[in-house]
C-alpha cells in the first residue's frame, strides 16, 4: 500500500512580506553582526602644543546592547617638526564616563624622531584599532587626548593634510577620521 502526503503550496516570496519589516530588527541580529557604526571625521588641524594631555576632539556614540563590542578604527596624518626638539606623539583614548585619567589605548614616543639623527619635518599618520567591551546602554563619549611627546618636548599637528596647501586644501574627509563599529555579542 502506497501513501502519498501532500503539502500546502507554499510560496517564499509572500512569507517574507508577512514580516512586515524593512530591516531586521536589531535584536533578531544573530552574535558578530554589525549593528550600526558612528563616523566622526576630522574638520580641521589641530595643534598639540601643551606639556599635559588635552582633549582634542571627542566622539559620542550610544549602544543597541550593553554587552556589544566597540570596534575603534582611526587615522590621521599629521604634522611633526623636530628642527629645535625631539617630537613624538603621545596620545591617549579615555571614555568620559569613567574619567580621563583612564585610557583604553594610548602611545607614547609613537612615530619618535630625534632631531640628531633627523632633523626636518615629518608627516607620519596616527593610527589604532582597539576593542572597548562598554558594558552600557547610555551615550558613551570617548575623548581623543593628547600632548606635546613626554610633556616637555616638540609641538605637533594632528588632521594635517600634507596636500597641495597643506591645512587649508579643501578636499573634505582628508584630515582624518574615527569609525566606532558596534558588534553584537
């Protein structure tokens, strides 16, 4: 004896429509998906002249999910003169929610010239990747922080563009940017 089961048509095309979204609601988003990202882009050059950290410029962003990750990606060029002092880049990043005596990352001596041995101007970029695990769900501001190279020696520029007139091109999106990329978990 033979059966024989039959199912229902089904078509694919109109199940999908009966979702009624335009876009998969962020917490149907399976773990390592992105669930969004903040740009911040540099408008300008900034001067580094001061012996303790500053903050240069700052970048808020506010999670979906408290245990997400943050993916931080950055890049600038930047200005360094070392004809009458050694000149490094001593940069830190701090979340104001914790304080700025905190740094998640920081460099010191990063791309360190000794006016002995070379003693023009130089442009090398400012670059890093890091992770911030930030555990909430209120705006988080994170504070790029700087100062002259071991507080007392050369003054240097961050965002600048090394083109044309330097500084003042007008060839938007070339001083430097910071993307922060939320991650699910």
């Amino acid at each position: 004896m033979t059966v024989r089961a039959h199912k229902p048509e089904f078509n694919f095309r109109a199940k999908l429509k009966e979702l009624d979204y335009d876009r998969v609601p962020y917490e149907k988003m399976p773990a390592g998906s992105v669930v969004q990202s903040s740009l911040y882009e540099m408008t300008g050059r900034y001067y580094i002249s001061g012996a303790s950290y500053a903050t240069i410029f700052s970048h808020t962003m506010t999670p979906k999910f408290a245990s997400s990750r943050l993916v931080h990606q950055f890049w600038s060029k930047t200005n360094m003169n070392n004809t009458s002092a050694n000149t490094g880049q001593d940069y830190r990043i701090t979340r104001t929610d914790i304080g700025d005596a905190t740094a998640l990352i920081q460099a010191s001596w990063q791309n360190y010239f000794n006016r002995s041995d070379f003693s023009s101007d130089y442009y090398p970029p400012v670059d890093f990747t890091f992770v911030d695990e930030a555990q909430t769900l209120q705006p988080i501001t994170y504070n790029f922080r700087a100062r002259i190279y071991g507080g007392t020696a050369g003054s240097w520029y961050i965002g600048d563009t090394n083109y044309s007139n330097g500084h003042t091109d007008t060839l938007r999106g070339n001083y430097g940017w910071w993307l922060i990329t939320e991650i699910r978990q």
